[in-house]
C-alpha cells in the first residue's frame, strides 16, 4: 500500500498507531483507551444527563399497558421489555479452564438474547424510538394525552391513522427486526434496508409481519445509505438513524436503572472496592454506547466498560483511536468487514458514539470468529443457553482483561477479588433451531 489513506503513508499511521499492525492482520487486539477520564471531570460536558434518561423511562412505562396488550408475553412483566441477569460459574470455571487463567469475582451474563417481542438486544433503543414517534404523532394530532391509558394505540382508529405514515431504516438484521416488527403491530408502513450480512429468516419473519424488506448486496453503511434516501423522499417516512440517533441512544441507555435494579435485587455491591466491569459487544456503536453511557451515569468511576467488536470489523476502535470517527472504515486499511458476527458486521462507526464515549468507556478488545462459534458451543453445553454468534464476543471479556488488563487495573487501583463482571448477551432467542445446530456444529468440527 503505498498510496495515502486518509493523507498519511500506510507506515505513518502505523507509527503513531503500532497496534494498526495487528488490526490490519486481523490478529485481536486489546485496546485500553488513552482517553479515559474520571467521571467528576467530565460530567459537565455530557450531551445527556439522569433526566433524559427518566424522561425515557417514564415514556416506556406511558406504552407498557400497550406492549402488554399486543405482545402477551411481556404481560408477566407487565409490558416492560426486560432480560434477566443470570449467574454463570459453569461458564466461568469453562473460560478459566480454557484459556489457563483464574478469573476472580462474579461472572454474571445480561441475557437482552432473552428480551421479548425482538429477541436481541435491539428491542431496547428500536422499540423505544418507534413508540417516541408514534406518540409525538399522536399528541400533534390530539388522539391522546400523555396521562390516558396507552392501550388505547393497540385500536383500530390509531392503527388507520400510523397507516397514512412509514418508517424507514437500514439494518444488518436485528435492528430491522425490531423496528419491523413493533411499527407493523402500530399499523406504520414499514421499510427495512438490509445489507448482504442479514440472514434469510430475518428477511422472512419480517415479510411475513407485513414489512418491506429491502435487500442490497453490499454492507450495512450501505443499506442505512439507501434507507436514508428513500426516507428524504416523503415528509411523512420517519427515518430511523442507526449511525446517529440520540433517541435510540437513549433507549438503550434506560437499561441501565433496570441493570442497577437487578444488583440490588442480587445484593451485589458496586464501589471503589467492588468494581464492575461491563463486556459490551459492538457494531455501529448504539447499543453498547447507550446502555455504557447510562452505566457511567449511575455508577461512575466505579464501572468499567469495554466494548468486543469481530477482528474483520473493528469499525469503533478504528475510529477512535485514531479519532477520525466516522470519517475512517476498516475498508480503508483493507480490513474486509467480513464476519460471521453479522450484528457487529459494521465497518464505519458512528460518529455520534465514539465522540459522546471516547472518554467514558475503559477499551475496545477484538476477537476471533473462530471464538466466537467456541464459546457458543461451551455456553450451549455448560449453562444451556443459546446465543447468536455476535453475542459471544461479550463473553470473550473477562478472559481478555485477565489476561491483558494488569496495565489498566494497576492504574486504576483495582482488584478482581472483590470484582463484578458482566457479559452482555446481545441477541439469539429468535434464531431458528436449524441455524442454531448449524452455528453449534461449526464449533464441533474445530
Ligand atoms: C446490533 C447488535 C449489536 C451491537 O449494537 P450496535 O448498536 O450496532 O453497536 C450487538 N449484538 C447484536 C446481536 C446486535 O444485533
């Protein structure tokens, strides 16, 4: 390569940025982030704060008598959508086992593969921002109040006035699943852009939803392009912004008052002595910056997030290491973005994301797909539970921070003993047995 990227010769960039060496060979990487700042001085500059994270929270309970109504199996919840937190020793003692290490504290996984209605950890920030435009529209149009029961959007009269309005938004899969799935039960018009990385039976539950699927044959910064296009077309087609929308963001943040909740319940500690680390799989950076950024808000310098990306797809370390953001793609150092994570299968980050959390969250580490389909297997034979393959990446994390974190915790004064961990199971409920046992028998014949 001797041409420029992005103004500088191949061999400068790797001289500010030696760790680019390994990126480019798609070898992992463990990143600690230079820019990490204690909370107290930077909490002023926040785009968000604890309000804005109520004021969703608040809009979420507004829908659950709604989400309860239509989706019967969040009814035990009362129309919250929420995932359990679980405790995995037999994972635990499996990690240490494989990768010759002992791996202190607790390890729990946050099992969003388990959350109604999407299935993926998308339900979160999709789910939320179709209901904020749908009761915007419905407060302009004075069909409610914001003190009425919300199950009246569950009637006719308010699914033939979302039929004179669509909603549009591009996808690798479960973003499109999510947004297909709740804006149909609304009556919008739906339009879905998926990109070649969205599996067929994504396409086909949401075909049979009554969505518009739109399929390109190229990767998701494309068909979130696309979908954005369309969308400028029409006045009344809502686009739903994967690469910037602070509503998403913000739907995903609420998570972390249910997580804090979930702690207590447990009567786990989180302080200076007890840390808690956080293992955020990521694609374009929505999910695991929302839900990071409301972490960092509740508990501080006391949480410790980092975010797992595919080693053909570190789109989000990328951009922020060398802080170009969303001015870099991995294409651009000949990074393939070609993984079987399809959910993190992003090359461009968001640009939104990585400047609201370059100085929030702790590293980025990247790993193996062949990894991926190991842990998926272990996690199936050990604690029984079913995970696509994007959501393994989070459980790679604690291995990785014992094995390359000591610079991180020794600057940090921090200690596993007493520590929490958290493994962010970001999708897999949904996925047909069939695909399942295929992923599962991937990792038999390594
Ligand atoms: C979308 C997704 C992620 C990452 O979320 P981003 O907002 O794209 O960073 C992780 N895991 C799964 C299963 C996903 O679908």
């Amino acid at each position: 390569m001797n041409q420029l990227i992005h103004g500088k010769r191949l061999t400068e960039w790797l001289r500010m940025y030696p760790l680019l060496e390994k990126m480019i060979s798609t070898e992992e990487v463990f990143w600690l982030n230079p820019n990490y700042t204690k909370f107290t001085n930077m909490v002023e500059k926040l785009p968000f704060d604890e309000g804005d994270m109520l004021e969703a929270e608040q809009r979420l309970k507004r829908f659950a008598p709604f989400i309860a109504t239509v989706f019967p199996e969040t009814k035990n919840l009362k129309g919250i959508i929420e995932s359990p937190l679980i405790g995995i020793e037999n994972m635990q003692e499996e990690l240490a086992a494989m990768f010759k290490q002992s791996i202190q504290g607790k390890l729990l996984l946050k099992c969003d593969s388990h959350l109604p209605i999407a299935g993926s950890i998308k339900a979160r920030g999709g789910i939320y921002e179709v209901l904020k435009h749908a009761e915007e529209l419905a407060l302009e149009h004075g069909l409610v109040s914001i003190e009425d029961d919300y199950s009246v959007f569950a009637s006719d009269k308010f699914r033939t006035f979302f039929s004179q309005y669509s909603i549009t938004v591009g996808s690798t899969g479960n973003l499109g699943l999510s947004i297909g799935i709740i804006s149909a039960k609304l009556g919008f018009r739906v339009n879905v852009h998926m990109s070649a990385d969205a599996r067929q039976w994504k396409k086909e539950l949401l075909r049979s939803n009554g969505v518009n699927v739109i399929e390109h044959n190229s990767d998701y910064s494309y068909a979130v392009e696309m979908g954005r296009k369309e969308a400028e077309k029409d006045p009344n087609n809502y686009f739903i912004d994967d690469e910037n929308s602070p509503h998403l963001f913000m739907g995903y943040a609420v998570a972390a008052f249910r997580l804090k909740k979930q702690l207590e319940e447990k009567k786990i500690v989180v302080d200076k002595d007890h840390p808690l680390f956080v293992y955020l799989p990521c694609g374009v950076g929505g999910a695991p910056g929302g839900i990071a950024f409301g972490l960092k808000l509740l508990f501080q310098d006391d949480v410790h997030c980092f975010f797992a990306e595919p080693t053909h797809s570190p789109c989000m370390l990328l951009g922020m290491m060398t802080r170009l953001h969303d001015r870099v793609s991995v294409q651009d150092f000949g990074i393939d973005n070609k993984t079987e994570a399809d959910g993190l299968a992003v090359g461009r980050p968001s640009k939104f994301v990585g400047k609201t959390m370059e100085k929030l969250v702790s590293g980025i580490y990247t790993i193996n797909d062949h990894y991926l389909f190991i842990l998926l297997k272990r996690m199936k034979d050990v604690e029984g539970i079913s995970l696509e393959p994007s959501a393994l990446a989070g459980v790679y994390g604690p291995a990785q921070l014992v094995a390359e974190g000591k610079p991180y915790m020794e600057r940090h004064g921090l200690t596993m003993k007493n520590a929490t961990h958290i493994c962010w199971a970001t999708g897999g409920s949904l996925v047909p047995k069939e695909e399942m046992e295929a992923y599962y028998q991937k990792a038999v014949n390594f």
